[in-house]
C-alpha cells in the first residue's frame, strides 16, 4: 500500500469510576471523559473534525443508540459521526475507528468516547443473550467463559492459586489508580474464601459493573508535533472478528486473536512481544484470562502463561507489568474497558500514568476483546514515531 | 484535500423486502445475500480484505445480534473487522474510509434485521432522550408528523401534495423487483386513508418490512476486475445534528445540505441537480420534499429522476433502507436497475439517514468515471 499516514494520541480523559454515578446523567458522564480529553490534549469542541462513539449494548441502560441524544454533549452537531459496538473489545475497536479515520488523511483531530453507565439497567440480563437454536443456559458473561476457563486449566495443569493470585495483583494495582473503581486491597485468602459464581471463577475474581466513560483524542502527525504534551504515537493497530460455530474454532486461544496480534505486532516491527513491549493493558474480566492471553499474545508459549504470572513477573516493578491501572478486575465500565485499556497503555508511553506509572515504559500494548471471544482490538503505542 | 483512492461499488444484493419472513432469521436472509454479491463480483471471501456490518440489538430484542452475523459473512479464518449500530449505508462510509487509510483494497458491508420482531413505533422510541422525550411516548411516526407540520407550514405545501408524491413512489416501486409496495395506487386512493398522525397519512408511509443487504467496495485495481461497470465514488460526505426537537428548525436538514455540499466539493461538482439519478432515504413524502430543498434539487422535475426504486416509502427495512439507496444507485450506474433503470444515467446521489426528523445524514456522489487521476 501506498498511503501509510502516522497517528498520535493527543489527550486522554477518564471519570471517576463506581458502581453508581447518580450525580451525573448519562451525557454528564459522558462529558466528564470528553471535557478531560479535550483539556488534556490542549483542545476546544470546534477543534475536533469527527467524533466516534463506542458503547456495548444498548440494552445496558435501556436507549437506543445513546449517541443520537447524546449528540449535544459530544459538541458532535454537524460534525461527521459514528458508533460502534462491537461487544467488550468495542472501546479498543472505536478508538481504532478514530485512527482510521485520521489515517484516511481526511480528518486531523478526531475524538473516540467509550461509555457505559451500568447502573441504569441490569448488567446481568443484557449479557445473557438468548441465541437462537442453543439452550438459553447462559447466566451473564462469567457463565459463558466459565467452561473456557476449566478447559485452560485442564490442558496446562494451571493450579488453583493463578486466579486468586492474579486478583490480589490486580486490586494492588488499582489501588495506586485514582480513577480506580475498586481499590481497597485483598488477600489471597479473601479471594480463596470468595463464593464460587460460575466454576471456577469465584466472586473475588470477577469483574465489578462500573459506571464510567473514557474518551482519546487521536490526531495526525502534523498536529502531534504541535500538542502540548508528548503524544503517544500509535504504532500500529487491528480490530479481528471470528465466527461463532466455526468447526475447530479454539475459544481457549482463539485465532482471531492470535491474527490481530501478528498483525499488531508486524505493523509495529515488534519480533518478539515478552523482550520488547514494557507493559501491556490487556482485557481480562475474570482473572484467569490474564494467564490465557499472555499465551494468546504470544508472550508465553501455550502452558506458560500462567508460570510467568506464578514467577509474579506481570507485577509492578518485574519483567512485563500486565494492567498498572488495575484493569477490567477493577474498573468494568463495559463499553468503555477496552478504551481505558488503549487509553492506559498511551498514558504509560506519555509519562502521564502518574502513581501507577511503570518507569522507562517506552513500548506498550492495549487489547481487548468481546463477543465469545471472537472480537479482537489491539494497538501498540511508542513514546517515538 | 488529501489525496484519495478511486473506490467504487462493485456488487450488490438485496432480499426482496417483506413485511415479515417468518421463515428465516436475520443471518439466514443475509446469507444468500453474501454469497450473491460475492457472485456477482466473481470472487470467494478470500478477497476481501474488510467486513463491516450496520444493524441494532433493539431491533432483535437481545443483545449481540450483529455477532450471529460473522458466521454467514464468512469470518474464518478472522477478518478485520467492526460493526457499527447505524444504519448500514454509514457502516460502507466507514468501509471507505478504511480504503483510504490504505490497509484495504476491498470491503463487505452488510445491513441486517428483523424489523417484524417487534412493533418498530415502540422500539424506535427508545432512541430518544431518556430523560426528556422518550418518557412522553414520542415514536418515529409522531416525530415525523412533528417535521411535517413544519415543512408544510413554511412551504405551504398542501396535503394533495403529499398524496401525489406517494402515488408517485408508489408506480415507480411497481416496477421493483424487491420493493414490498408493488400495487401502484392514485393519489385520490392516498389521500382517502385515515390519519397515521396528521399530517401524515396511512397511505403515505411504508409499513413494516424486512430484507437483508450485502455491497462490496474495492478500490481501482481491483474494482475492475470485479464488476464490467463499477459505480465510483466521487465524493462523500455524513454529518448528524442535535436530536433535541425543539432545538432544530424541523423544516430544513441542516445535515443533508451541509452533507451535500462537501460530497459535491468532493466530487467536482457544483449542483447535486447535475447528476442523473438521486435516491432519498425519506420515510415520509415530507421528509423528501425538505431533502430535496436542502440537496438543491426539483422534487417536481423529470431530471434526475428521483427514487426510481420507489425509495423507503415502498419498502423500509430498519437499518438498511440507507445502505439499499446506495446499491440503486450502483445498479442505476451498472445497468441492473432492470425495470426502473434510468436510460443513460452516468452519474447519481445516494442518500442514506437514521433518526428522528433525519437527524443523521450521509450523502453518496457516484459516477460512471474515476474521481481522481
């Protein structure tokens, strides 16, 4: 291909997250992301060209395609919009979209906002979908991985301690992240002695339903050489779909996800991820898959995943810090996670990741992924072009 | 302007549409409707580089409908990929823009939903303001009577009018293989049936239908490869406005004169009134007449001829109506339009909108000839 423009994250704005934001309304939420992107990145609502919006479904807060209303606040009036849902990599796939559009070389500034507000409806109800031709057996989205989860530690004999350990790593984590969701700390025992929701993942090791929102400026390069902060620059990025019933289709290490990161990490010139990424924010709902995806990522090879993490080297501090912020395990803003998680791996290139900085972070992944994990959105960000 | 890539059309198919296919569900019509196109293009789903689909969870009643979708757009091995919750005319926009970026040459874009599987008046009203105008029971229907009343009462345009221009539609949809209204009727028939909501009548508005759609864009070099006549996009252009109706004059689209005017800029051409043909996403006849003033266009004129499909008020599935606008006109350019082809036409607009009172709009300039050199 001829055409290979550069795109670079400008500002990145988050709410405080919590189970319920019943000081703001939706478009309050909303705005709080938007209005600290913009600040961030030095920028008024006229300076953005094209907005993007990202949420997963619409029956989470029970209106129709929010972004029609919510038009107003995103100061999105007679600008070019979209919106995407591509289930819980979607806020990864709307800040994707911005790149593309900035890449198209028709747009310079564009602003991806991610949101849920989980509290207006019933989390547990809208993610229990009821598939035509299958048994309605589904409770939430723990209910659907769960059987994914025992097969993993079926095949690579993972023991009983990587979930909880993975859990308490993350809740240390989050605890140094001011817009943290949940912060206060556990202990393995607290995990252990946690109920079982859907075998094997117990309470202590499942996401929270978090109200909050995330938005990215994302700009060109001629614009990020004028920003006020270092931007980060986005190496590369790609969002992977796969079939459902696909014959031979691995919901453990799904291919789909193992393409998008070949394809993340060529377009990066990344060979090998474990020596040359510094930290990655990668999207894990239940604790488990931090061990499935560093295999899935090509971090580790397959039944290796979760010895790195028994080594402690995804902690603050060891080899390849996974989610400083504390990630999904402590902030499940649904539509927004996957934003946060591109958006954290920007501030770590920036500098700008405050308490929960890794230090000399130069290279850093974001991922996320939805659907039965069949959706994949990933970016690699660098602190140089 | 940055430079850009000459992108066209190159296949399209299309599900007769029905009121309700209580035989198939959404992914079984979108089925056949994939493998047509990729047919008509003389291709397997190897050579597509990039999927993107436009349908809405409500309109399903569960959640990730969209992801059923993959299956039957053949995502195996994985594709890159999104789906947007738009009508689909605005997920080939974003198909377009991905051609630009220049990491695809090709590109799927589909448009599916079962309208019938709820009643849409409710359903669509959730797409309102919660807090302020979805609790009073506003619907898509009332909303545009809002807009109507408007229309009519700046333009002074009568109700005879309206029924006319239905009647209109409504011979041209006669002669469309895939609209749902084909009994052409008069304007005095029209004009006789009670009130949806005044100012609109029954006879004026499309009933519940449904279909499937599936188009492919690719960028020359392959474009012609895959199609004898490829329809290349010259220029387009989608804004949206503010929803809040009290906060918009109802009587103008400020999105589709503004949306009109940069996708004209972009294709090199100074009146949308210099192209042949014009497909309109309008749902109501108002809606047409208010598109057809901010487009700059003679809705009582001969050229361009107008909806020759009959457009949305013969047949308007929910999420694809916008993206079955810009297949006409790819047929029209092709020489597929079959029965309501347009002789001679070598340039057209496709329009596509979602939301009350036309509060989003894309707007398509396609021609016969690359844009660009």
């Amino acid at each position: 291909m001829d055409v290979s423009r550069q795109a670079a994250v400008l500002g990145v704005g988050q709410t405080q997250h919590a189970s319920r934001r019943a000081d703001v309304s939706i478009a309050g939420l909303v705005r709080e992301a938007v209005d600290r992107a913009l600040l961030d990145a030095g920028l008024e609502h006229r300076d953005i060209d094209a907005v993007v919006v990202g949420k997963a479904p619409d029956m989470l807060e029970g209106v129709m395609q929010p972004e029609q209303f919510l038009a107003g606040a995103l100061g999105a009036h007679l600008k070019p919009l979209i919106r995407v849902h591509t289930a819980g990599s979607v806020g990864a796939s709307t800040a994707l979209a911005a790149v593309t559009h900035v890449r198209s070389g028709l747009f310079e500034r564009v602003l991806a906002v991610a949101f849920e507000k989980q509290s207006e409806g019933n989390a547990m109800w809208a993610l229990s979908p009821n598939l035509p031709f299958t048994q309605p057996l589904v409770a939430g989205a723990g209910g659907y991985f769960a059987p994914y989860v025992r097969a993993y530690i079926a095949r690579t004999k993972c023991p009983p301690h990587i979930g909880p350990m993975t859990a308490v790593n993350a809740r240390e984590n989050g605890g140094r992240n001011e817009y943290a969701h949940l912060r206060e700390p556990m202990t393995l025992d607290d995990v252990m002695n946690s109920p079982v929701l859907w075998d094997p993942i117990r309470y202590g090791e499942t996401c929270p339903s978090s109200d909050g929102a995330c938005a990215l400026v994302i700009g060109s390069e001629d614009v990020a050489r004028r920003t006020p902060h270092k931007p980060a620059w986005i190496r590369s990025g790609a969002s992977y779909a796969e079939a459902m019933w696909a014959p031979g289709r691995d919901q453990v290490s799904p291919r789909a996800g193992k393409m998008c990161a070949k394809a993340v990490y060529d377009g990066a010139g990344i060979k090998n991820p474990w020596k040359e990424i510094d930290t990655a924010e990668i999207y894990v709902p239940f604790a488990w898959f931090e061990a499935m995806w560093l295999e899935n990522l090509g971090f580790c090879d397959v039944g290796e995943g979760w010895k790195a993490i028994d080594r402690g080297e995804q902690k603050m501090g060891a080899h390849l810090p996974i989610n400083p912020s504390g990630g999904v395990l402590c902030t499940n803003p649904i539509g927004a996670s996957g934003m946060l998680r591109l958006g954290e791996a920007a501030l770590q290139v920036m500098g700008r990741a405050g308490a929960h900085q890794v230090d000399g972070a130069k290279t850093a992944l974001g991922h996320a992924y939805g659907g039965g994990s069949q959706y994949f959105a990933m970016w690699v960000v660098s602190d140089e072009r | 302007m940055a430079s850009l890539r000459n992108v066209a059309v190159v296949g399209f198919a299309q599900a007769p549409i029905v009121a309700r296919d209580a035989h198939r569900i959404a992914t079984e019509m979108l089925y056949g409707q994939v493998r047509a196109a990729l047919d008509q293009c003389g291709v397997e789903r190897d050579a597509i580089d990039f999927q993107a689909a436009g349908s809405a969870d409500y309109l399903d009643g569960r959640p990730f409908g969209f992801v059923a979708a993959l299956d039957v757009m053949g995502s195996w091995p994985a594709k890159p990929d999104l789906h947007l919750e738009m009508d689909a005319s605005f997920a080939a926009y974003y198909a377009w823009l991905r051609i630009q970026a220049g990491d695809s040459d090709t590109a799927l874009v589909c448009g599916y939903g079962k309208t019938s599987e709820g009643e849409p008046d409710r359903v669509l009203n959730l797409q309102l303001d919660p807090y302020y105008q979805a609790a009073i029971g506003l619907d898509p229907t009332s909303t545009a009577a809002l807009q109507a009343s408007a229309w009519m009462a700046r333009s002074g345009a009568t109700d005879r009018q309206l029924a006319a221009l239905a009647a209109r539609r409504r011979a041209a949809g006669a002669r469309n293989a895939d609209a749902q209204l084909r009994e052409p009727t008069t304007a005095d028939e029209l004009a006789k049936t009670p009130w949806a909501v005044e100012p609109l009548r029954q006879g004026y508005l499309p009933p519940v239908g449904e279909s499937a759609v599936c188009l492919i864009l690719a960028a020359e070099g392959k474009a012609e490869k895959m199609c004898d006549r490829p329809a290349w996009i010259r220029g387009v252009d989608q804004r949206i406005e503010l929803q809040t109706l009290g906060g918009r004059d109802l009587s103008r689209s400020a999105g589709a004169k503004l949306a009109t005017e940069r996708a004209l800029a972009m294709a090199g051409l100074a009146r949308a009134a210099d192209v042949d043909v014009v497909e309109l996403c309008a749902t109501t006849p108002a809606e047409e007449l208010i598109l057809c003033e901010a487009m700059g266009l003679d809705a009582a004129g001969s050229r361009p001829a107008i909806n020759p499909s009959g457009g949305p008020l013969v047949g308007n599935p929910v999420m694809m109506a916008g993206l079955i606008r810009l297949g006409e006109a790819f047929r029209q350019l092709a020489g597929r339009a079959d029965g309501h082809g347009v002789a001679g036409a070598r340039r057209a607009i496709a329009h596509g909108a979602q939301g009350h009172c036309l509060q989003q709009n894309v707007v398509w300039v396609l021609g016969d000839e690359r844009r660009w050199t």
